[in-house]
C-alpha cells in the first residue's frame, strides 16, 4: 500500500496549452457511459465483421498513453444538448516506494474520481498507437476525425448528441497529417478471402494492416502492394498481428486465386525481383486460377520474367510430359542404362527401352530420381551423377509402379520389396550350398 500522500503534479509544467494548432477532435453520434474509460475489458463495439476493436481497453490505453506524453486529454459528451465534460490531471503517488503517476478525471458537474489505472499503463505505447485506437473508435461508430480550426469548433452545438474526445499535443496534429499511413485509403487492387491487396504507397513501410488499420506488422522485404486483413484474426494487446505464420500464404491466395489475367501478365514480371517480398512467397495449398494459367502461358510464350512461384504453379498444372525437358545421355551413361537393363532383365523385369517409354529428363519436379505414369517411366539425370546402383534402384522401383501398380511408401509396395530381398536371400543361400556339394 502507498504510505505518502498524493501530491497533484503540475498541470502547466506537464500539458500543453490547447489552441488550434495542436488541437485535433474525435466525434461521433451517441453518448458516453464514462465505464468506456473506467472499467477494462468493457467493450459495447457494433457486432460487425467490420468493426476493428474488440479488446474493451483501447480508450483506456489511449488516455494513459496520451496523458503520459504530455497531451491533453478532454471528453465531452453531449446528451439533448446539454455537455458533460470530462478533463484530466496527474496524480503523483508511491507504491512499494515506487513512484507512479495516477490519473484524476474532473467532471463538469463536480465530480472528481480518480482512474483505475496509472500512465503506466501501455507503457511501451507511442502517440500513434493512442491515435490510431481513438479513431478505431469514432470509425466503428461511424464518426471522424478533424482538424481543431478554433476553440469553439471544439463543440458542435448544433447537435443534441454526441461525444467528442479532444486531444492537445506536440505530437497530435503530425500524425493526424499522416492519416493516410495509419488508415488505408489507397484503392483496391484485389481481394482474396481473407485479405486485400491495396495499391502501395511509400508511408504505408511494408506494414499489414488490419481493417486499414495499421498493426505495425512488418514484413522482411518491401511489398509490391500493401495488405490488409478484411476478415477477422487475432491480434495482440498492442494490435500486432498475434500469427505472421500464414501471412505469405495469405498474399500467395490473392496471387494465385482473385488476380484477373490483365493484372497478372502486369505485375507477374515486376516481381521478378527478388528484392520484393512477393517474390518469394509459397504456394501452399493453393491452386491457380483459369486466369492465373492463362497469364502465366503467356508470360512463357513470350519469355517474359515471373517468379520462380510462379512458374513452378503453372508448369504443375501442365500434363505431365511438358513439365519434363528431355535429356540426352552421355556415352559413359548409355552404358551405364544398358547395364541397368541387363541386371533387372536377368531378374526377370524387363524394361522397355524405347524412346517414348523411357524418358530421361534433365530433372524431375520436387527433386526425385524416378517417376512412373500413363506406361512412361521418367529417369532424373541425378539418377546417373549419383552412381550405379541408385541408377539400377531407381528403375526397379519404377518398374514396379508399373507392373504392380503399386504407390510409394505403401503397404503394398513394402511387401514386394520385402519378397523380393527374400527371395534374392534364398537364391544366394542355393547357389553357396551347390558350390559346397560339388567341392
């Protein structure tokens, strides 16, 4: 418990003067229950996938926050036209022989109550951050935001209802003229499921947003387009974005799925560029639309660049034969194939050799050695540089997909190899028991 008396810090010293040029507004209809900014975890936001606050603490965060750097902070609500105005002064206090700043609030009417929380709170909070849940308020209350041009324009007479939050500061009216950087308003590019891509601009740092609502997420690269979250998804208490695993994911969605052909066959070859963050973005589970495969078969045909993503969803989709470049074998390698081929046939598993039934590939997608389909085996170049007996694995394998019908890392496919390492076992154990007879 405190011991020491409270002691009123110096308004004066501490605040700004408010005038009209450090002076900007918050307004909206309604009125105001002052629990909106004495009781945490309460939150009364429109039940709406488009509104942004959930969380029941931003108005109480803004006010410690502001107050904490030296803003000025008043509240007028306004109920059949008569105001009640709330303003706020500093508390110096200890507790455990620590000083804290505790916040008193003085109404209009003479009431005087002290906060349940101290500027403390959201300590690692900047000015931005107040701003940007202030207006995340008025927004989800269809109101807005204003310039102060005057100490009257502080208070809509006209009205009979409202709630005005008036904020004085150093900070304030610079970044009430970067609104832009901290509420999107650029035009839409595309929208996936989950989220937007929204035309870039150089104030909006690489940030994903949120319901245009700046988070502070930054991604590692410099974006092409800027993104934003239109759906709901967790964030933090300070309005980060709580999982940034899926983010690329979510980017790759609106690339692949909700890009018309005109915009791909645009924007595909600029980011080309390994500089840009949607260069290196994954597929994941996500199939290309029509249009994407349509710009992308263009982009080829005329040798135009896109990323490597990009190219590896097309040419996955193509029939199985053009995904393939046909390689031709060295010598030392034809010799090698051709005595793969005699072992497996003295074994019994003879493997067609003809041009259009065994392919050999400069390489094989996802990496692999071998590949059976449609009657046709495909053998990686890899196969070769990795020695003899990977070759000779790779088309018994193979052959065995094809006789068999069998898939990898089956059941199936374990028990035929299973058999045959046994019976090969047996065939040793013979010949060794006939060669000590005969001595």
């Amino acid at each position: 418990m405190a011991t020491a008396a409270k002691t009123k810090i110096n308004a004066k010293a501490k605040l700004h003067i408010v005038n009209s040029s450090n002076t900007i507004c918050f307004c909206n209809a309604g009125t105001l229950d002052k629990r909106a900014f004495t009781m945490m975890g309460l939150s009364a936001k429109p039940d709406s996938e488009t509104a942004i606050g959930f969380f029941g603490t931003g108005f109480k965060y803004a006010i410690a926050t502001l107050l904490r750097l030296n803003h000025e902070v008043r509240i007028v609500s306004r109920s059949n036209g008569k105001p009640t105005e709330y303003t706020f002064d500093l508390i110096g206090d200890k507790f455990r022989d620590k000083d804290i700043t505790c916040i008193r609030c003085t109404t209009s009417d003479g009431d005087m109550f002290e906060l349940p929380f101290t500027t403390h709170l959201g300590i690692n909070w900047k000015a931005w951050q107040a701003y940007r849940e202030l207006y995340t308020n008025v927004k989800d209350e269809n109101g807005d935001v204003h310039l102060v041009c005057d100490e009257a324009s502080m208070y809509d007479h006209s009205s009979n209802d409202g709630v005005q939050v008036i904020v004085t500061g150093r900070d304030i009216v610079g970044i009430y003229n970067e609104h832009d950087k901290y509420f999107l308003s650029a035009p839409t590019v595309a929208t996936g499921y989950r989220m937007r891509a929204v035309s870039k601009r150089a104030e909006h740092d690489n940030v994903v947003y949120y319901k245009t609502m700046y988070t502070g997420t930054k991604l590692e690269k410099p974006t092409f387009f800027t993104y934003d979250y239109v759906k709901t998804v967790e964030l933090t208490e300070d309005r980060t974005l709580a999982d940034t695993w899926y983010i690329r994911h979510h980017i790759a969605e609106i690339w692949l799925a909700h890009m018309d052909y005109d915009q791909l066959v645009e924007y595909l070859p600029k980011i080309a560029n390994q500089d840009y963050y949607e260069y290196g973005i994954e597929l994941g589970y996500i199939d290309g639309s029509e249009d994407f495969h349509k710009a992308c078969a263009y982009l080829t045909k005329y040798n135009r660049p896109m990323p490597m993503w990009a190219r590896d969803a097309y040419t996955k989709k193509l029939p199985f034969d053009q995904q393939v470049d046909v390689y031709t074998p060295t010598r030392h390698e034809r010799v090698m194939l051709k005595r793969a081929l005699n072992v497996l046939r003295q074994h019994k598993h003879c493997i067609d050799d003809a041009a259009d039934k065994l392919i050999l590939c400069a390489s094989l997608p996802n990496d692999i050695l071998g590949y059976y389909k449609l009657g046709i085996i495909y053998i990686a170049k890899a196969a070769f540089d990795r020695g003899f007996e990977k070759l000779l694995g790779t088309l018994y394998e193979e052959h065995l997909h094809m006789i068999e019908g069998c898939e990898d890392m089956s059941r199936e496919m374990q028990n035929i190899l299973v058999d045959k390492c046994a019976n090969l076992m047996l065939q040793v154990y013979e010949m060794e028991q006939e060669e000590t007879s005969v001595e």
